[in-house]
C-alpha cells in the first residue's frame, strides 16, 4: 500500500466517523432529519401541519 492508498482510508474513515456522530448528535438532541426539530415524526409533511 502506497501513502495515497493510507490516506484515502483515513480521510473515508474520519469523514464515516463524523456522519455517524453526527447522527447520534442528532438523535441525542431530537432533531430529526427534516430539520423540524420535533424527534418524534417520520414525515415532514405532517410535522409541518401540525405546527
């Protein structure tokens, strides 16, 4: 393995690893992917109404 193949791994692994912080960050806070902010819906389109 030359240094470029090392590198590549590493820049694919640190940017997986800050995904899935992100992810649980996101979890752990309650904000859901739409942006909504509620953690409790699936969809956006009925979050919105509701608010």
């Amino acid at each position: 393995m030359s240094g470029v193949d090392i590198a590549v791994i590493v820049v694919l692994s640190v940017a997986f690893a800050a995904a899935v912080g992100i992810m649980i960050w996101r979890k752990i806070k309650h904000k859901s992917s739409c942006g909504c902010d509620c953690g409790k819906c699936s969809a956006c389109d009925k979050c919105r109404t509701e608010k």
